[in-house]
C-alpha cells in the first residue's frame, strides 16, 4: 500500500496525500471494524498483554537468524520451498519468465506491476521470516489467501505484453507444468497407505511439537475411520514425541476411555489434568472413578470441572449426581440447575433437582424447579406430581400461599393437577383425599371474596 501511495500513475495530477487516502481508507476502515468486533467480543488490555508482551518460549512472531528454528536453517529454507510449490508453482515461474522477458526487451515495468511484484516478495520475506510454529505441514493455510498476490502479478505481466503465438505457447506450457505438478498429488493421496507414509515422511523433521500435533491429525483420521488399534498407536506416538504436552495425554486417554481401557485411561488424563484448564480430562476421571464405584473420588473431579466455563451439560449433570450419591443435596441441585441451563432439552434434571429440594423440606423451591421443567416438557409425569405436593405443601406451610387471588389460583392449579394425573391414570391412591381438602378451601376463599 505505501508503495502504491508513492509510485503515481503517468499523468495523475492527485498529489500523495490525496493518493495516500484514497488507497488506505479502505483497510483502514476494516481494520477499525475488526477491533470493533474484537472489543465487542471481550477482548481487553488482559488479553493483549497475554497475546504480545507474555508470550511463552518458543512461541515469538519472528524467526530468529540462527538456532534451531532461525530462518538460516535449511530445514526451514526446504519449508519455504515446499510452501511456495504448495501454493502458487506456475504463478511464480510465469513471474520468474515474465520480468526475465522484460529485462531482455528493456520494457519498464508499469506502477500496477511494480506493486504486485513488491507485494509478492513481501509476502515471500514474510514467509521466510514469521515463526510457524507448526511448519508448513499444518500452517500453510495462513497464506494461502495471500497467494493471490502472485497470480495477479503474473497475469499483469503477461496481459497484453506477448504475441498471440508467444501467449498461445505460454498457455501451453503453463498447463503442462500444472499437470505435472497436480498429477503426483492426486496419484499420492488416491492411495491412503501411500498418502499417510509420505505425510509422515514429511513431518519426520519438525520440531518436537509441530511433529507430534501432525500425528495427533494422523490419530483423528484413525478414529473417525473407526480404526482404534491405529488411532492408538498414532495417539502413543504423540506421546513418546512430546510426554509433556497435556493435550497429547488427555487424547490418548479419551481414546482408552472409549474403548474401555479405563485402568490406562485413567493413568493418561491424570497426567492431562496437570493442566488446569482443561475440561474433558477432569470429566472423564469423574467418570472412571464413578464407573468404579469410588464416588468421593468421582466427585472431587466433578467438581474441577464446575470451575470451568467449558463445563458440559453432561459434566454437570454428573456432578450432581456425585452430590446427590453422597447425601449433598444443596450441591446437587446447583449442579442438576447448571447442566439444565446448559442443555435446554434436559428437563428431566429439573425435575430431578425439584425432588431433592422437596425431600429436603424446600417446598418454595421445589414448586419452581417443577414448573421450570414442565414448561420445557410438559409430559413429565414426575414433575406434574412434584408440582402438587410441593404446592400442597405449601399450602399447608405457608399462610400466605394460601390467601387472596394468589391462593385462589393456586387452589385451582392443584385441583387441575390432580384430574389431569387421574386422566393418565398416574394419581395415586393417597392423593384422592386431597380434592375434597382442596375444593373446601376453594370454596372457602371463593366465598371470602378472593375470587374478585
């Protein structure tokens, strides 16, 4: 863009500041949107500090020059090489035969071509020059958008410069080379067993972590394909390459877990609960231990993962079960009330949560746990009943439920409840009594003039 700004155009009379605005308001513009949009979404001065000024070893923007990941290493000029055949082969050699074509006719290059060739390069510098810190196996993609930039260039270059016979051959070739290139990609990856022998031919000499997280991709493949002997070995190799890292553990132990391996499960996601922000590990501890009916146990790793803002629905259902397995109801409602919140289509917790908060003598509470449920699912039998003991119970405990129009509502909500679960067949026995109590007390508060 500066480049753009300080070459005009022949005959432009706009002068360079004018050219300046009238090129830079635009991505000016949609950078002030992304920070919007970032601001918006809660990204703040912590944030900023954690992405810039705190960053963890090994983890800078920029290659240094020498060192094991410097931009020198031939490991990393190999990498460079093979990204840039990845991503733009034929773009570049047109370039490469375009400006080697002009150099020889003494043609000068026009300001567009001079823009786009610069931004090639610069795209190359960076290239060459930002950490990847998974290599180009896995982080080709962010310049893959960027890559544009060197077919642009090369149309530019050849757009009206050749003779049609030259521009017919340059076509030609063109395909040929592209053919040659494509060619060997699709034979290579037609064949899984030849495709995965080269992905890990190409990985062998990536940094400890770069390696093991492109296997951990080999071990993904395995386990979507249904192949759990190869997921696990894949998942092992993440391990053996890089044992510190929690999230290669808590992978391999996921995969035990599911295949019922749960003494070496368990041996695995100990070591991915190191890290504390992890979710599923602490989760799935909670679910072995359950399984193995130390429920104390269980329930110490339920609760690690109720401090997590990623705690699932079924973690937190889980969790309360814990609770409610070791006399906790107060817990367990609060963690039946969580996973409810978390996946509007469990109101059978609700329900669940209402039943402990009536046995524990909380009639208030139990009512709006029940009706909470039941104006998800209004079929659930054991919330309708739920709903008339605790507002029985209320009537029976509280005065005030039992006064005015309020009571008088309440009084026929009941009454309904009741023939709604003789209609199911679901009333029982000794709940028939309590019609005749409750048409009483509605006719007493219908003749005090709480109808009105």
């Amino acid at each position: 863009l500066l480049l753009a700004a300080l070459l005009p155009e022949e005959q432009e009379p706009a002068g360079i500041i004018r050219r300046t605005a009238e090129i830079a308001w635009p991505p000016a513009a949609g950078l002030l949107a992304g920070v919007g949009l970032l601001l918006l979404g809660g990204y703040g001065p912590d944030w900023f500090r954690l992405d810039f000024l705190q960053r963890a070893p090994g983890a800078a923007i920029l290659r240094g020059i020498g060192g094991g990941e410097g931009w020198l290493r031939a490991r990393h000029l190999k990498d460079l090489v093979n990204l840039l055949l990845l991503l733009a082969p034929v773009p570049l050699a047109l370039i490469a035969a375009g400006c080697a074509a002009r150099r020889r006719a003494g043609t000068r290059l026009a300001r567009g071509e001079i823009v786009l060739l610069a931004g090639s390069l610069w795209l190359i510098l960076l290239m060459l020059l930002l950490h990847l810190r998974l290599g180009v196996v896995r982080d080709w993609d962010l310049f893959a958008p960027s890559a544009v930039l060197f077919t642009l260039a090369a149309f530019r270059l050849w757009r009206g410069r050749a003779q049609a016979r030259e521009r017919h051959r340059l076509i030609g070739w063109s395909a040929v080379t592209a053919v040659l290139l494509s060619a060997p990609w699709f034979w290579l990856n037609a064949g899984e067993t030849r495709s995965l022998r080269r992905f890990e031919d190409g990985i062998a000499d990536l940094p400890r972590f770069a390696r093991a997280y492109a296997f951990e991709e080999v071990g993904k493949y395995h386990r979507k394909a249904g192949r759990g002997e190869e997921a696990e070995a894949a998942y092992r190799r993440c391990v053996e390459i890089f044992p510190g890292n929690p999230r290669f553990r808590g992978a391999l132990g996921a995969l035990l877990f599911h295949a019922g391996e749960l003494t070496g499960a368990e041996r695995e996601l100990r070591e991915a609960a190191r890290d504390t922000t992890a979710a599923e590990a602490p989760f799935l501890l909670a679910m072995i231990h359950a399984e193995w009916g130390d429920f104390a146990a269980a329930l110490e790793w339920a609760r690690r993962t109720s401090a997590s803002p990623r705690e699932s629905a079924r973690a937190a259902a889980l969790h309360g079960a814990m609770a409610e397995e070791l006399g906790l109801p107060e817990e367990a409602i609060a963690a039946y009330r969580r996973a409810a919140s978390r996946d509007p289509r469990r109101a059978d917790l609700l329900e669940r949560a209402g039943a402990l908060a009536l046995d524990a003598g909380d009639p208030v509470l139990a009512e709006g746990l029940f009706r909470a449920a039941l104006s998800r699912d209004p079929r659930l039998e054991g919330a309708t009943a739920g709903l008339l003991i605790a507002g029985r119970e209320r009537l029976r405990s509280d005065p005030g439920a039992a006064a005015g129009e309020a009571g008088l509502r309440r009084v026929r909500e009941l009454i309904g409840l009741l023939g709604l679960l003789d209609q199911r067949g679901l009333l029982d026995p000794s709940m028939r009594p309590w019609r005749e109590e409750l048409l009483r007390l509605e006719e007493r508060l219908t003749a005090s003039g709480a109808a009105r």
